[in-house]
DNA sequence: GATGGTGTCTGACAAAAGTCAGTAAAATAA
DNA sequence: TTATTTTACTGACTTTTGTCAGACACCATC
C-alpha cells in the first residue's frame, strides 16, 4: 500500500470525522443528551425489540433500561413484554415520540440535502457516496427474501432494465421480455432476493419456478458500487439454497453475449452452457447447472 | 432534492459513522481515554498551541487545561510559555511522547490500509473518498503560499503534467517548455499557492516575476476531486492579491485550446486574449489582465 | 417441579466529559 | 501609571456514560 493511499484514506477520515461531529452535535440541539436520541432513533427506526437495540447501538443492558426509562418519563416511548416470550421486551413510539421522531429525521434529511445542494454535481457525488460506504460495510450486507412488489425490488428492477436499455445496441423493452409473472417469484413457487447493506438495496436476484421441470434464474444484477466484490455469488448462492428449499433440481438461465462478465461469471461457477430453451427476442446464451 | 438521493446521503452517513466508531474504539486500545488522545494527536499534527487546540477541538479552556496536565504527568507532552505573549503557552510531545504518537499514527496508518487493501479496485475507491472529502469540507479550504520546492507542491506539479501529458495529442515534456526557475515563483518576484483542506492539496498556482513588466501566471491546477467548485477562482484571487502586494500591475498567461474549460475561466474572470508572447513549443492562447 | 440459562431491571459506583465562577499573570489601552 | 482585556489555570460542581453484582421473572429441559 503506497503512503499516499493511506494519507488520502486518512484524509477522508479526517473530513467526514468532523462532519459527522458537526451531525451528531445537531441532534443535541433538541436538547436531549446522545444516548437517548440515538435509542430514540433505533425505535422509530424499526429496531423496536430491546435487546435488539441493545446490540445494535453496543449499550450495556443497565444503561439500555435506563435510557428506555428516561424516554417513558418523557413519554415519548412506551415498553411492553414481548408476546411469544415474555422476557423479552419491545419498545415502541408513543405519538409525541413520533412526533419527537420526525424532528430528527427532519435534522438528518436537512444535512443531508445542505451537503448535496452545494455540490456542483450531486450526481457524482452520490456515487461516490454509493461506492465508499458499500466499501465500508460489506462485511454487513444481508440477503433477505421479499416479494418482488416491494418497492426496493422494483428500484433495483428499473435500474437493472435502464442498464440493459444502455448495453444492448437495440435498446431494452421489458414487456417485449419474458417478463414473470410476479407470483412465479414469490413462494412457492420461486423467489426474490435482495442484498440489503445499510438499508439500502446493492444487489437482486429472482428465482422464477416454471411447469417444465426447472426453474429459471432471473434478474441478477449488482449495484455499481458493488460490482467485483463478490455479490453475484453471494446472491446464487441464496439462490440455489431457495430452489434446494422448494425442491427444485434443475436451474436453467439465459444472458446476452452485450454482457461478457455476467457470462464470465456463470462459466466461473458451475453452470454449463446449453442451446436455446426459450423464444426471448434479447437473450443469445443460455446455461444451466443442476444442484 | 430528490427522496432517493437524501436517502443515499443518509446511508452514506450511516456507514461512515459506524466505521468513525470503530476508529475511535481503537484508539482506546492504548488505554487512554478519547480527550486525551485527541489532544495528544493534535500535538503530535503539529498543533502546538493551547489556544488553536482548544479552538480546533473544541475544549473548554477548563478542561482543556486538565488534559494537559494529565499528559503532562503521563511524561508525554511539556507546556512552556509562548515566546512573544508568555499568556500563551505552547505544548510540545517529549521524546515518549513523541514514541505515543507513532503508535497512534500506526494504528491509523493499519486502519486506513485495511479498508484500502479489502477492496477490489483500491483506486476507484480512493477517488471516490476524494470526491466525498472535498465536498464535505470545502468550506475549509485554505490557500497557503509555499515555496515551490515543499513535496505537497511537487506532486501537485507532477499530476499536473502527467494530465498535461495525458490531454495534449503530442504529449507534455517539462523540459521542453519554459520551466520557471524555482526562486521566479518565490518572494520578492514571485510566489506560489497552494489550496490545502483536511492536510491535503487540492489545487495550486503559481505567480512568476519577470524583468518585463509583466509577471506570468502559471501552473494553475485544480485536483478532479475539487472541480467545478469554484476553486480556481480563489486561487486566481488569491493569485492576483499576491501580485498587487508585489507592486505587479499586469499579468499574463498562456494556456492549451485542448483545455477548453481553462480557457472559458479566464475569458469568463476579466481576462483579454492576447498575441503570442512567448516561444513556448506548448501554449497556443495567450491572456492578459491589469490589476 | 426442580434446574439452569436468559433478558431486563435496580442499586451502587466510577470514569469521562462538560460547566462555571473566580484567580493570577501578562498584555494592551486609557 | 492605572484600568481593562486576554489567556490559562484551579476548584467545585453536574451531567453523561460505562460497569458490575445481584434480584427477579420467565423460558426450556429434564
């Protein structure tokens, strides 16, 4: 590693160190001390179980129930018994802690919107953004099952079909594209996947059950800002689980020569290519892999 | 502003605390609460002054004080009374002190290395870390003149013509063109700036006295990191306040039409286009300004 | 229904960080 | 010169955060 590689990934540190100083001395500005806002912001943020909380934000469990009881003194949140195991506890809002809430998220949004606008070229920016933090986290990033109508699942399909639209010389239509059917996706018949780091999508991959005796894999396809970080196999691989789970033992999926290094990758793990098994105007390769 | 893009900011954020954290959790591997070692790496940046530390760390004088008595007794760090204002005092690390500071600095040097080294395409991702940082704190941006020959300078020079090198069809040889001679770009005929943030240079310029009534501006760069921010104009200003203080009326420059942007600026900041003066194999448009 | 383990809470501390009024010494202004 | 301001320091706080040993209720298991 060259010195100044780390004195520019030290400078970076630098930067964003006091900036997020600069965020975390705004959220005091309501007057309540870190702990609390940061609990706070767990619970409205959906972390509503207790030692869910606990881990995610490192807290001690005395501290943890102090928090929670400097909140419920200001009536901002209540805590009730967990039902299926009564040890446990779950915490939730009350309305003035929405409201409370809703304050904070306001604060963030304001920052980060003021660090966007005065920016000449947000666009760039936010790439680059893209690119650090999926750097910085990838260890965290989840493969979680959704159903293919959930909105980030539809994001990451219309970022997918635009990239297509670009890449292939005639363009891209979906509906001129086997398009499945939503419910061929979902259990229990297929699947849909997502790759989810830090609350935002990076990766997708659907799994698409057929009455001919294999399913299809559709839909693969890897944010920017992780491509060459070894997403793809991460997302076949809870692919293959999925179809090992509903019993399926033949996959089959078809690409386009326009893409080299998703067929690249295909030849890399496991799959061998076979002729043409569909009528789809785009595609021209087509693989499959039994599991 | 669009959802999606302050929701990216915010993840962004999101990731870049969590890593901050982690950061500042190692430093408290050397046992040493955070207050103290802020104030310690502080010293060892050079900071050497109490009252530019309080400001920089934002200390209460109070505290401030404490802190330096506690690295006092740990041996690392003495404090003496300024040499012009004996109100003042000055911290500077002991030789242990000193040795403290290297184990710091190693753990930062082993953190940055180990973000850098896990990912796939390392430069990519130091550009973007760029781009983040000076966006964050441009507003920080300070000029500063140096002396051509300080090594921040020098790479500044060097990317500098490598771009040179890169944009021009034939190619760029410093030693083809007129190359000023160091002390032409130094006081009293000269200077050259330097536009630093977070320690690091992002831009640069240069002002070279002649014996012909007019000094030439030169080596104007701004690093890709910070274009479009503005940034050349207050080198320019800073470039042209240097000159007045030198008792220089007119300046000159030349430039490239392969570098349509730089020639747009200075038709854009008060500059008029000029005959050839020079016999620089390089430049093939010619400015002009009266201060 | 006894046993051991888990999750939360409480009390009792301790460390770290932050606050503030007052003091002393030096610099600056009147 | 004297008065005022500036800079750092000290003492006496408070708040915030972190730690730890029980206590208690609950769950799972034999």
């Amino acid at each position: 590693m060259t010195i100044d590689a780390i004195a520019r990934t030290r400078r970076f540190h630098r930067a964003v160190t006091s900036e997020v100083g600069a965020l975390d001395s705004s959220f005091l500005g309501r007057g309540r001390p870190l702990g609390p806002a940061r609990v706070l912001h767990a619970i409205g943020n959906g972390v509503s179980d207790v030692a869910e909380i606990r881990a995610h934000l490192k807290l001690d469990s005395g501290l943890m129930s102090r928090l929670l009881r400097g909140l419920e003194d200001e009536g901002l949140v209540t805590v009730t018994a967990s039902e299926n195991d009564a040890r446990r506890r779950s915490a939730a809002l009350t309305p003035a802690g929405e409201v409370e809430f809703a304050e904070y998220e306001a604060l963030s949004d304001q920052q980060a919107g003021a660090i966007l606008s005065r920016h000449p070229h947000p666009e760039a920016l936010l790439q680059a953004m893209d690119l650090v933090a999926t750097a910085l986290g990838f260890d965290r990033t989840a493969i979680q099952r959704v159903p293919p109508s959930d909105p980030r699942a539809q994001q990451c399909l219309a970022t997918y079909y635009g990239e297509l639209a670009h890449r292939f010389s005639g363009g891209f239509d979906v509906n001129l594209s086997a398009d499945p059917e939503a419910r061929d996706m979902e259990p229990p018949r297929g699947a849909f996947l997502l790759a989810v780091l830090d609350g935002m999508a990076i990766g997708c991959a659907g799994l698409k059950g057929t009455d001919k005796g294999y399913a299809e894999v559709k839909r693969v396809w890897v944010a920017p800002s992780a491509r060459r970080m070894g997403l793809a196999g991460l997302l076949m691989r809870a692919i293959e689980d999925e179809a090992r789970g509903l019993g399926i033992g033949t996959l089959r999926l078809d690409t386009n020569s326009a893409l080299p290094e998703a067929v690249r990758f295909y030849r890399k793990s496991g799959w061998t290519e076979i002729p043409r098994f569909n009528d789809d105007p785009y595609p021209d390769v087509f693989f499959e892999k039994h599991l």
